[in-house]
C-alpha cells in the first residue's frame, strides 16, 4: 500500500531531509585525498549529534555504520573503514539516512574528489540529470513508471545503464516503504500518483553494464565489469507540477 502523507507527516519528513541534506553538503566540501571512509563516517555522525538526530542506515539489516561510502566502481553500501583512503580522481558516492521525531529522511551524491577523468564528469552529470529529470516526473496526473522511464532514458540515450538490482522507494515512517520506484521501466505503467506521497528517488548509473557483484562483507555492491558508478538520490514528495525535493537547505 501507498501512502499519502499528511501536511504534519510531510513537515517531519522534510525536517529529516533537511539534516541529511545539510550534513552531506558539509561532507562534500570537507572530502580530501588521504582521508579514510571511516573519517567521513565519524564526522557525519559528530554532526548528527548535533541535530539531535539519529542515523537511519546503521543497525538496518546488520548494516554496520551510519553512512554508506562507494567508490569508483562500488555502486552502494559501500561499507566504512579507517583501511579505505580516498584519493585524487575518486568519485565518491555518499548515501545517509537520518531519523528524526518518528520521520525519515533520505539522500545520496557522488563526489569528485580533486580532478577526474572526463567518463568520470559525464558520468555524474548524467546521472545527477537523471534524477531531476525523475523528480519532474512525481507528479499527479502521471504514473509511477513515468520516474523510471524517465531515469533510464535519460542514462541510457547518454551510452550508461541503469542498476537494476537497487531500487528507489517509499518512505515516511519507516525507511523503506512502498512502493518500490525502478530506475527502468515502462512510462505509462505503475499506480498513479496523488499529492502526498512521499518517494526516495535514487538512480545508479554505470558506465558500463547494469550487471552487479556483492563483495565478500555481504554490502558492497560494485559493478561486474569494473566500470564505474555513480549515485544520486533525493526525498521527494508528489504534488501538482512536478515533485518537491525535501532533501534540501532550506
Ligand atoms: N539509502 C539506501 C537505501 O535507500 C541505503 C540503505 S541500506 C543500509 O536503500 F543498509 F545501508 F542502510
Ligand atoms: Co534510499
């Protein structure tokens, strides 16, 4: 089942996207060679102290941090690790979830960490694309396949493709709810979409192909062919014209 959200429901939602949002803007701007995924991990948990707000992702199904941090050809749950050091020409996809006052909020970006290679601007820009693109979709009138087909038009007429084994989603009450919103698909299809509903939209594009492989940790999911991947994702809720990103300062 879908859910509308009320206007109460959908002021706490945005009080968590606006935390995530906020702490993955301080994240980006403080991302340096030689630092380890464990640090961004620290900091990011040091901030939401100070939001009063509780991290959505640790404890999720064993998941072990509060942050998921994948890069290169990791394409999500990248698991933190004072092993892990990033370096020049990294992207650096960050995907956090915060809880806050019974609500979630839910965000990713993927960051260029000094100079990258020209796939590696495209890549991202095509991707981060892809996601507005998504969002105008979330609007009544249109049905939920409508987002998908966008996503992977818009990916794959750019020479990418679509991750198929990690969908968007639902979320409010509980991070994860329905309805599970594909980054491919058929316009036209899936149950229409009221004002209200609240939607993670988070398209993952490889430069290469869609396949995916799980690390030994059980997390880590990178692409088959090496290639790499990026990841973008907002908290949106549907309303008349096009969706309304909740995952932003305010
Ligand atoms: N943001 C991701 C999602 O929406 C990550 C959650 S999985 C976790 O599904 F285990 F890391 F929490
Ligand atoms: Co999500």
């Amino acid at each position: 089942m879908v859910s509308v959200k009320t206007e109460d429901e959908i002021r706490r939602i945005s009080e968590a996207s606006e935390i995530v949002a906020r702490i993955l803007n301080e994240l980006t701007l403080n991302i340096k060679p030689g630092m380890s995924t464990e640090e961004i991990n620290t900091m990011a948990e040091e901030k939401l102290r100070r939001h009063n707000a509780m991290p959505a992702f640790k404890g999720y199904r064993g998941y072990p941090a509060s942050i998921c941090v994948s890069i290169n050809d990791e394409i999500v749950h990248g698991i933190p690790s004072p092993r892990r050091i990033i370096k020049e020409g990294d992207i650096v996809s960050l995907d956090f979830g915060v809880k806050l006052n019974g609500f979630f909020g839910d965000a990713a970006v993927t960051v260029p960490v000094s100079m990258v290679s020209e796939l590696a601007v495209k890549l991202l820009q095509v991707t981060e694309e892809a996601l507005y693109i998504g969002i105008k979709e979330a609007k009544v009138g249109n049905r939920l396949y409508d987002i998908s087909g966008a996503i992977q038009n818009h990916a794959e007429s750019n020479g990418f493709s679509v991750v198929r084994d990690f969908v968007g989603h639902g979320i409010g009450r509980a991070l994860h709810e329905d309805p599970q919103i594909p980054n491919f698909g058929q316009r036209g299809k899936g149950i229409k979409l009221e004002r209200g509903m609240v939607f993670a939209v988070e398209p993952m594009v490889n430069a290469g192909d869609y396949r995916i492989k799980i690390d030994q940790d059980g997390w880590t999911a990178r692409t088959y062919d090496g290639s790499l991947s990026a990841h973008f994702e907002h908290t949106v809720m549907v309303d008349y014209e096009h969706g309304v990103v909740l995952s932003k300062v305010n």
